[in-house]
C-alpha cells in the first residue's frame, strides 16, 4: 500500500515555493520521497529556502523564474529538462491577493492578479504539459482556493481569478487526460501564511473564522500536504479534473 503514494524517482516542480504553501507541499514531496524544484522570483530567498530543505535530506534544484513571462516559463522549464532530466510532477502555487472594495478596486491590481494567479497557470502548465504527454504521463496540480467556491467583501477579482483556476484544471484534464495526465486542483481553506497575515492578525476576524468554519480553527499548512501527495502519487490514477477542497468544512456548512 506505501507503494501506491511513494514520490520515490519522481521529480516535483512547485512554483512560488520559497515560502509559505509552496515550502510546505516541496518539503511534503520530498519527505514522499520525490527530488523537488523549487521556483520563485527572488533569488535570495530561493536560496534559503533550498538551503533549508537540503539540510533536511531533500534533494532540491533552484530554478527562478518569472511564472507571468510566457517566454521565460518555457525558456526555464525546456532548459531544465534538456540539463536535468524530466519533471513529473508540478504543483501551479504562484499566486497573490489584494484586498479593496469592489467599487474602488484598481484596475492595474485587477491586471496583476489575473496574470499571477490564472496565466502563470496556464504558462507553466503548458510548458510543462508539453513534455509529459511525449512521456505519456504527468501530475499537474493547480493550488485553488475556498474562492474557488465562494466569496467574500473585499476580493472579487480574487474570487474571479480562483474560479477561473478551478475551471482552467477542468480544462486541463479534458484535454490531456488522453494522454495520461492526471490534472487536479487543491483548494484550501483560511490557513495560516504570509499571504493571510492581516487577517491572521485581525482579531476580529480570526474569531469570525472560527466561528463560521466546523472545525473551529485556522488551517496548518502541513495539513495540506496528505492532499497534494494522493494527486501526485499513483493512487490517484483515476482521478482528474477535480478540485479538492481542505478547508475544515467551510463550504459545506452554512
């Protein structure tokens, strides 16, 4: 049965991963037994990050990019597998949030989240996608979001581009399952990261949360680990164009 979710000889790319969800899901991937990639814009905390996971036994490669750059997403990902061999596994993390009411919301931020958090989607899932379907296998996994599902004040051109993530992985799976890719989407609930930090830090808000959602609590990102380790394994073979939601019961509860 370990067999079914052993990593063992396979290779991960998780973008936007010197931090936060990313360094979570590569230091559960390798842990499962895969060599991971680690990707992000600032060179620095790539580093540290890679640092880090080596000293934890990890097999790690660095490969900085700019997830929004077409270009430079293929330059990166041919490059990669051309010097170092196939990557088998990617995790699509890259993302951001702004939070402004609806009426007065920026449009250049609306720009900048459509580009962070849906085109370096499909930039880095096709450069990739090119290279499994000549293998004829390949996990891609896109990270969503409780938005995916539902909103809230404040982030609706957040909301829209975490719905467009959910149907892009939808669209992913029709066109590639034939060729043994399996596509799939986690979407977390509130958990604790850089990226939620004013509202872990809000009071007010935190016990709003606990409050709305069954669990009664904020998420650990280690709990999203088990998730994306079943839709990078073989156990799960069979399943495609599916978003998983890991979110303590929040959008089946009213």
């Amino acid at each position: 049965m370990s067999d079914l979710f052993s990593l063992n000889g396979r290779r991960a790319l998780i973008t936007g991963s010197s931090q936060g969800i990313g360094l979570a899901l590569a230091r559960g991937l390798a842990q499962a037994g895969a060599e991971v990639v680690l990707n992000g814009r600032d060179t620095a905390k790539l580093s540290a990050a890679a640092e880090t996971l080596r000293d934890e036994g990890a097999t790690v490669f660095e490969l900085a990019f700019d997830a929004t750059d077409h270009a430079g997403v293929r330059a990166a990902v041919d490059g990669f597998e051309a010097e170092h061999g196939a990557i088998d596994i990617l995790v699509n993390n890259a993302g951001m949030q702004h939070r402004t009411p609806l009426e007065d919301f920026p449009a250049e931020m609306f720009e900048k989240l459509l580009q962070t958090n849906v085109a370096s989607v499909f930039h880095v899932g096709q450069a990739c996608a090119r290279h499994m379907i000549e293998r004829g296998r390949g996990k891609i996994i896109n990270i969503a979001s409780v938005q995916t599902a539902l909103a809230r004040p404040g982030i609706a051109p957040y909301t829209t581009t975490k719905g467009a993530v959910g149907n892009l992985t939808k669209g992913m799976a029709t066109d590639w399952a034939r060729h043994g890719l399996q596509c799939n989407a986690i979407a977390p609930g509130y958990f604790d990261t850089p990226l939620n930090k004013a509202l872990v830090d809000d009071p007010e808000f935190s016990a709003w949360l606990e409050k709305r959602t069954p669990a009664g609590r904020w998420g650990n990102v280690e709990e999203l680990v088990g998730a994306c380790i079943f839709l990078s394994s073989d156990a799960s073979s069979f399943v495609n164009g599916h978003t998983l939601y890991v979110d303590g019961g929040i959008t089946a509860s009213l």
